[in-house]
C-alpha cells in the first residue's frame, strides 16, 4: 500500500504535533501547491482565473470557515451568507472611506467585523442548539440582508460595490492572473491555520462542546465562550477572504 501511516514512528513531540504527520500527505500537499503557483499560471487562461478558480479558493475558505464553526465545533448554522456578505461590505466601505488604509489593512478589519457579527449571530447559542440554532441563524441572515439593501451609505443598494483599482506595495492588481496570486496566498495560510487549530486547547475545547457540552463544562471548558468564539472564527474566515472576491470589481 502507498498511502498508510504504519512504520512512520515519531520520536518527539514536535514530529508528532505536525500539521501533516504522514509523510505521504506532506508530498502531496507539496506537489499541490508547486501545481498551485507554477503549473496554473502556464495553462490557464483569463476565463478560468475569473471564473473558476479565483472564486473556488474565496469560496472553499468560506466553507473552511463553516467547517470549523459545525463540522469542528457542532454550531448548526445557515447564516454563512450573511457573514460573507459583512466582509464584503466592510472592505469596501475601509478601503473607500479610509484614506490611504493598505489593502491588506482592510481585509483584516473586514474579517474582525464579520466576527463580531459572528457573534451576535451565536448569542441564540448560548441557550438553544441543534436544528431551532439553524433557523434562528437563517432568520438573522434574512433580517441582515433586509437591513443591507436599504442601508444605501454603506452598501450601496442595488449599484453594486465601485472602488478604487487595489494595490499592494505599489503593485496594481489590474488583471485576473495578479488576482489569483493575491488570493492563492491567503488561502494556503488560511488552511494552514485551520488544519493547526485543532492542535491547540481553542480547537480541542470545540470539539469537546461538540461531542457533549455538558462534559466539556464538567471538564473545565467554558461552553459559552466557546461557542461564541466558534461563530467568531467561522464568520471571521468568510468575511475576511470573501473581501477579495471584490477586489475583482475595484
């Protein structure tokens, strides 16, 4: 068999705390991003980069985000719309009212204030869960969309987001090639910090409030913080990278 973790022994606690212990996963995962950086930008063209790949990597982050908050933590939710939509909405209003403010600046205010969204979002959390979790989420995400389409000075209502071209360290990103490796970095990080999460005491405390809130409080876990980071993090994941799918628009 080619792929099996047997005969592959770790000595120490670092080798054994690796993100990718089995050596198989770290030759794939190598061969995926030589493919990622070297081996795309020769053969694709502008269709594929505006349309299916830079989307697939904003997109597949906000799954990532979803995956952490129910997959990871057992927080039924159907609010991840809303959040990706907070993101957009905040990098374009920082990069649009804010003088001067780097690109970069912007996304990371856009993914705290999805966060905090993800919060009030998850304070239905603190006393309900399961699928009466779900509709009091989706039913916040309605209410949110209402609120965005008549709140024109921030949104912008139906005119679509219209900003300046974005840059970086003086590098203009005015084709869909220098758009994907703008995003294509941030993606990798992203996966990178959420396959580690589950390594630390935050991800283990999510998954223990998954298997059995009422162990992991007997445990020590504090439940209601816990679930409201989760939202956090999750809407953090789909408001700060879904900001760069508007960066195609500026």
């Amino acid at each position: 068999m080619l792929y099996r973790e047997a005969g592959q022994c770790k000595t120490t606690y670092a080798a054994d705390q690796q993100i990718f212990p089995i050596r198989q996963d770290r030759i794939g995962v190598i061969a995926l991003l030589v493919v990622a950086f070297i081996g795309v930008p020769l053969f694709a063209s502008e269709y594929w980069f505006s349309a299916i790949l830079i989307p697939f990597l904003i997109f597949a982050l906000a799954a990532l985000g979803l995956n952490i908050l129910t997959g990871y933590a057992g927080q039924l939710s159907l609010g991840s719309a809303a959040f990706m939509a907070v993101g957009a909405y905040a990098a374009y209003n920082f990069q649009l009212r804010v003088e001067g403010i780097p690109i970069l600046v912007s996304f990371i205010c856009a993914g705290l204030t999805a966060a905090g969204v993800g919060i009030l979002f998850g304070l239905p959390a603190v006393r309900i869960k399961g699928v009466h979790l779900a509709i009091s989420t989706l039913a916040l995400q309605f209410g949110f969309f209402f609120v965005a389409q008549r709140w024109v000075a921030v949104t912008n209502g139906d005119n679509g987001l219209q900003t300046p071209q974005a840059s970086l360290f003086g590098f203009v990103f005015n084709t869909d090639e220098r758009l994907y490796f703008l995003v294509l970095p941030f993606a990798v990080l992203a996966c990178v910090a959420g396959s580690n999460l589950f390594k630390t005491r935050v991800g283990r405390a999510f998954v223990a409030v998954r298997e059995r809130d009422y162990a992991a409080e007997v445990l020590g876990v504090n439940v209601i913080w816990t679930k409201l980071l989760a939202f956090a993090v999750g809407a953090a994941y789909a408001g700060l990278f879904h900001g760069l799918d508007d960066v195609a628009c500026w």
